[in-house]
C-alpha cells in the first residue's frame, strides 16, 4: 500500500504551457475562419439587397412614368409628373437617398440621372440612370419610358 502514496500523477507545468499555447493557436486560427465567413454572409446580403430593390424601384418608377400625361418640373436627378388620373408624383434625389413623393424610396444611391427627349418643355420619352451602393458591392441601371401624352 505504501507504493501507492509515492506515485505521482498529474501534469507538469511545461505541458500546460504547451497545451495552452496550442489551444491558442487553435483559436487564433478558428476566430479568424468565423471572421471571414461573416464577412461573406454580409456581402452576400449586400449584394442580395442590391439585386432586390434596385431594379424594383426602378420598374416602379418606368411603370409610373408611363402613365404621365403633363410633366411638371424636369431637372437632372427630378422629375413631378401628374398621370392619367391627376395623381402626382414627385422623385428627387437628396443627397444619396431617392424619395418619392417625399418619402425615403431607396438609399445609398450614387448616382440618379434623368434624360428628357426630345427637349424637357415637350418631353415624350425619359432615360432613367440608376447606380447604387451598398457594402463591397455597386449596381448600374438603366431604363426608359415613354410618356403616355
């Protein structure tokens, strides 16, 4: 019996330094595989959310144009409409947001541009240019409408 009171068990302080430093490395390198991956899961949704609004809003926007039969103002990035049914509308781009009506539309808008033909006191046709931003991730954009008239 008394053999097993001199055995020593356990470990020494040289193998915990050593496991520690392991495990830390270990961590190092997971910490920096779950950054990346959320990284990727931001751009995607970046990207995702470009694909989504910015072709919707614009296709809101030729829809409605379609329907116009007075222009009211036309200027570079504004445009006030009244269709078919006197309804008005009113798009204009502040700073990088696009309102319509006066209400925020869609943000991180770089550049919205709008084209009259064949002049903008007779317009019978509007080309709309519409870039966007978000993230790592740019989107272009462009379409046209005839006016109703």
């Amino acid at each position: 019996m008394r053999g097993n009171l001199n055995k020593k068990s356990g470990f020494t302080l040289l193998e915990l330094v050593i496991v520690i430093a392991l495990v830390g490395i270990l961590a190092l390198f997971l910490a920096e595989v779950i950054r990346r991956g959320v990284e990727s899961w931001y751009f995607v949704m970046d990207k995702e959310e470009l694909a989504l609004q910015t072709p919707y809003v614009l296709t809101r926007l030729v829809r409605e144009l379609r329907t116009a039969n007075t222009v009211t103002s036309a200027l570079g990035n504004t445009i006030v409409f009244k269709d078919y049914q006197n309804n008005t509308f009113n798009y204009a781009l502040f700073g990088n947001v696009l309102y319509r009506n006066g209400s925020p539309l869609l943000d991180g808008v770089t550049n919205f541009s709008l084209q009259y033909y064949p002049s903008s006191s007779n317009i019978r046709m509007v080309t709309i240019s519409l870039q966007r931003s978000k993230g790592a991730y740019s989107l272009s954009l462009q379409s046209g409408a005839k006016l109703r008239k």
